[in-house]
C-alpha cells in the first residue's frame, strides 16, 4: 500500500510541476476481532461514498443508486452489479454470509444496503476511538497489553518514538487540562447536559490520550453504559459544527495532551 501511495504521489507531481506529499497520513492497520466486527468493517468501508456530505442527504433510493454505480469501490463487484475487479478477492467476505455460496453475493448486497439507511453510531466510534484494534473491550485490552509488552523490550529508536505518540495520560489529568482551558469546573464534564459539548469532549479525550476502553470512559464520566460513551464520542463531530469555541480550542487541547504524552515517556 505504501508503494502504491509513493507511487502515486511521484506521478502526480511531476504531472503538476509540484511537490511535497499528496495524500495526508501513512496507511495504517487494524487488528479486528472476529467476523461480526470484520462483516461490520466491510459494510462501513462501502458505505463510505454516500455518507458524504453532497450524498447523505439525498433519499435513499438515490443513495443506493449512486452507491451502486461508484466507479471506484469494490462494492459492485461484491453485490454483482457488475464483474469483479481481478485484484479483490471477495471470498473471505461473502463467506461469512450463512447462506448458499450461489446466494452469497445477494445476501451481502442486502447486509451493506440495509446500512444505508442510518449510521452505526456505535461502531465509527470504536473505529475512530481504537489505534491498534476493532473490537470489544476484552479484546481491545489484550492487544493493547502485548502491544505494551513488546515495545518496552525494544530499544530501537524508531519504536521509541512511536511509543511517544500512544503513552496514556492519566484521566485525572486530562480532565484537569480540559477544565483549566475550557475554565469550568472538572465535575461539569460529568454531567449530562442537553446540547453541551463537554462530556464528548473529554469522553473522547479519555479515549485518544488516556487509552480507556468505553467502559472504563463510562465509570469516570458517570455516563450509564460502555455503549453510551461510544455515542458520546461519535456526537463530537456535531457538536464541533456549532460550538465554534470548542473547535477552535481543540487543536491547542490536542497539542498540549500530546506533549504531555510525550513528556511522561521521557521522564
């Protein structure tokens, strides 16, 4: 993938006499647990081209349209709209359908199209909370402790660094950063309150910077479940478009809570 990326970036800016990066990020990976969050994954990955904003307004008989004939996903081929790219393999997917293998195609056509119709709140929040996985909170747990384990017995340099990037900090100590910038008082994040943005803020906070699964996130902010948290963090994004204070803060509160990452590994 990385090739395919360097690639692509070389190409493009000789073809517009530029240069520096085109695409934004490294590619990354996720270990996922068990077909459930892996059919779960598939299904987001293809929606993804009428979850936009031009797109996700329009009714739903359009959505499926246009999701149907998007010129550059997998997902025709998948349902058998249209003939398969020869570089997919969909087998591993479709066979995760419990049905015929001749009725796969169809019955996984009706699994991503039934997604089309609302989000799954839920999952994009464990998808954009986790750094390592997607899954449960056990299993979250697990990879996030062998992961530990083996980058403490590294001493390679480039293994330090990455480290920096993903040191917890303690949920005390985010909801005290938050509290100062945001000038209210700590227990105010605790509380449910109609159209705030402060527990999704610090829910998501806790998540990025602390490494709490959502259940753990749920015990702090004495939010009623695991499940609850997750949609706390998924309604961030809505809050940001209308709280124009807390946007324009956040990238200052996501600075200083990676510096003190950062600062806790070097100590």
């Amino acid at each position: 993938m990385q090739s395919v990326e360097t690639g692509y970036t070389v190409y493009y800016n000789l073809r517009h006499n530029r240069s520096g990066h085109v695409l934004q990020g490294r590619y990354g990976a996720k270990l996922v647990e068990g077909d459930e969050y892996l059919l779960n994954l598939s299904r987001y990955v293809h929606l993804n081209p009428v979850f936009v904003d031009k797109i996700k307004n329009l009714p739903l008989k359009k959505r499926i349209e246009i999701l149907r004939n998007y010129w550059w996903s997998s997902y025709p081929g998948y349902a058998r709209i249209t003939g398969e790219y020869e570089f997919v393999t969909s087998g591993p997917i479709l066979g995760l359908m419990e049905t015929r293998k001749n009725r796969q195609r169809r019955e996984y056509r009706k699994y991503v199209e039934s997604g089309a119709a609302e989000t799954d709140e839920e999952f994009l929040a464990l998808l954009k909370g986790a750094r390592l996985t997607i899954g449960g909170d056990e299993f979250r747990a697990k990879i996030g402790g062998l992961y530990h384990e083996l980058a403490e017995k590294s001493q390679k340099p480039e293994d330090v660094a990455f480290r920096h990037q993903i040191e917890n900090i303690s949920a005390e100590e985010i909801l005290s950063l938050l509290s100062k910038m945001l000038e209210v008082e700590t227990e105010w994040f605790k509380e449910r309150k109609r159209k705030s943005g402060l527990r999704p803020l610090a829910a998501k906070m806790l998540s990025k910077y602390g490494g709490l699964t959502n259940r753990k996130i749920a015990e702090v902010l004495n939010i009623r479940s695991g499940t609850a948290a997750g949609r706390a963090i998924a309604r961030l994004g809505k809050v940001l478009e209308s709280n124009r204070k807390l946007k324009i803060l956040l990238p200052e509160i996501e600075n200083k809570l990676a510096k003190k990452a950062a600062a806790s590994v070097k100590c």
